[in-house]
C-alpha cells in the first residue's frame, strides 16, 4: 500500500484490490483520516482499504466517475475541493446546503450523495465532552470569520444555540456570516472585534468558548484571549488537537474550567462518515487511539 495515490491509479486502476473508501485532497499527505477509519474497518473486520487520492484541482468530477466504475463505496472530501463534492453531486443532504460545502461522498445506486459531517460532528464532539445540551446555551466563537470558524458558527446556530458571539480579527469578515445567520436562524447573534476588554465583557455571560483561530498551534503564538477572564463556570474547546494542550486550554484547565481538544470533532465526523459508508458503527475509542498515537 502506498503513502499516496492520483489520478493516474484511478485511471490505470493500479490500486489495492480492496481500496474502495478514500480522502481527497491536495495536499493530503498529512491527512490521518487512513489510520483512523481503517483502525474502524479492520475492528469491525470489514476487509476494505482506505486510501490518501492527492487529486489537483478540476480533477474531482473524472476522479468521482472512476471511483464509481471501480466500485468505491464513497469517499471523505477535503481542502481545496469541498465546494466542488457538492456541485458534482447528484443528492445534496441538509447538512451540505446549511453549511455550502460537502465533505462527504457516498456512492450508491449509480447516484453521488453529498453529506456535510462536520457539522454535526462538531455538535457530537462538544455534547459528549463536557456532557451538556447545546441547544439553548451561550457561546463566545474566536475566530468565527476563519474557514473552520464559518462552518462552526453554522452549526451552532443550527443546533439551538440562545446567544452566539461572533468574535473576529478582521471584523469585515463577520458581515455576510451575521446577515446569513440571523435570516435563517433564531439564535440571538453578534459580532465582535478581538480586543481584550470586549471578549472579556462577554466572558461573563456565555458557558461556552469554542476557539476556532489557528492561535495555539505555535508555541511563541499570541493568546486568542485574555486568560484572566476565565472560570470554573466555563466548558473552553480548542479546534486545535495539535498541540494536544494548547496555552488557552492550560490556563482554562488552571482556572478551573472544562476543557477539550479538536481531536473529538475529527473522530466524530470520521464516524458519522464511516457509518454512511457501511452502515456500522465505528469504535470512536479506537479511531482516537489510532490518531493520538501518531503524534
Ligand atoms: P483560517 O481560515 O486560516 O482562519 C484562521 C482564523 O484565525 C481567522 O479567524 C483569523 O483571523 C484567525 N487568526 C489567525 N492569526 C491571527 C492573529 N494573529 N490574531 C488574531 N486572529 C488570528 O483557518 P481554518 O481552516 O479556519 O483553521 C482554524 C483552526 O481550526 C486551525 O487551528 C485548524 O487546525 C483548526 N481546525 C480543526 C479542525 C478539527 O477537525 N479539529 C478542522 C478544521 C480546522 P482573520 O480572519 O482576522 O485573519
């Protein structure tokens, strides 16, 4: 098996025999969706292979029709080609409209049937986490006008969320995802610059703190808030699970605050996936263990 395939294995077909499931991007070498959906199949002894497809852009409509002709089964879609999944598809689930991207495939009966796990993946991760509800909380989002921080914005507001507070760098970012977001939802929204004194103000009135800014992932990287606004009365996730304890988690932890990492949103999306693909469902313990161990 090898680290990576193309469109040129698809096309000449020089894939293992039992490569029917498959992430792809580009890049996606770094991609552990293999190690983790393929730690699922062997424990349920479902003999399928799941493969990393480097796919360049425009080549995903060829890629779906192959992959159709050799029997795949479906297929995890990811950066730059998550918009394009959804344009190539015949069938577009909820899910992909409320969040414009598919990351998704299944193929059956000659049909492609798009599905947007992320979100709700999310949703799956945060509620088993810290034990709660998400419908009817409030919840302070850092990084909402990021790619990440969109899609979770969404899906909060989706969910039931009372009150969301957007909060963003680059405060132009926020305007089409407020507008968006108070047409077609009830949750209460509003939006924020990043400054220490408003994210602080709002410190007070929200259970939940989702970071979703790529702050954390580098050790001299600034503090996406200031961590003296937080307490015991906080639930804090980072969508970073690289570092697996990132400076904001740390001092949430010391202030007495729950605290999760975004390993729990890559697992569930990765089983809700899995289960529109066999039917099954996986063992999220060993799909974690199975990205955990490779660092
Ligand atoms: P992105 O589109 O580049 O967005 C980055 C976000 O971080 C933007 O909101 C940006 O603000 C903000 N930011 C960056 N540098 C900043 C700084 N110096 N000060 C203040 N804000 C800053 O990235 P993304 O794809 O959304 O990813 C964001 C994070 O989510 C990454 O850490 C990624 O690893 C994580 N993630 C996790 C999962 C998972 O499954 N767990 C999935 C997807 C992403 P501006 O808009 O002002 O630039």
């Amino acid at each position: 098996m090898k680290h990576l395939y193309t469109i040129a294995d698809l096309r000449e077909n020089t894939l293992p025999k039992n490569a029917k499931l498959a992430v792809l991007g580009y890049p996606v070498a770094h991609s552990k969706s293999p190690q983790m959906h393929q730690a699922a199949l062997d424990d349920l002894g479902i003999d399928l292979s799941y493969i990393r497809l480097e796919l360049k852009p425009g080549e995903l409509p060829e890629a779906f029709s192959l992959m159709q002709k050799l029997g795949f089964h479906g297929c995890n879609v990811t950066i730059p080609h998550k918009l394009e999944a959804r344009e190539c598809s015949d069938v577009i689930t909820e899910s992909v409209e409320a969040l414009g991207v598919a990351n998704t495939i299944h193929f059956k009966n000659g049909n492609i049937l798009a599905d947007n796990t992320d979100g709700p993946g999310l949703i799956k991760a945060l509620e088993e986490d810290f034990s709660i509800s998400i419908s009817g909380i409030n919840v302070l989002l850092l990084g909402a006008g990021g790619g990440a921080g969109k899609a979770i914005a969404t899906q909060l507001a989706r969910a039931g969320c009372d009150t969301i507070y957007l909060s963003n760098r680059t405060a132009s970012k926020l305007e089409n995802l407020t507008t968006q977001l108070k047409s077609e939802y009830s949750a209460s929204i509003h939006e924020l610059g990043n400054s220490a004194e408003e994210i602080s103000e709002v410190t007070k009135v929200v259970q939940l703190i989702v970071n979703a800014t790529s702050l954390g992932m580098k050790p001299d990287d600034l503090a996406p808030m200031p961590f003296n606004s937080l307490g015991p009365q906080h639930l804090v996730y980072d969508a970073i699970y690289s570092p697996a304890e990132t400076e904001l988690l740390k001092a949430a932890r010391l202030a007495g605050a729950k605290t999760s990492n975004g390993l729990s949103m890559l697992v569930h999306q990765g089983a809700i996936s899995f289960e529109i693909w066999t039917g099954q469902t996986p063992n999220t313990g060993l799909m974690r263990a199975a990205i955990s161990s490779e660092g």
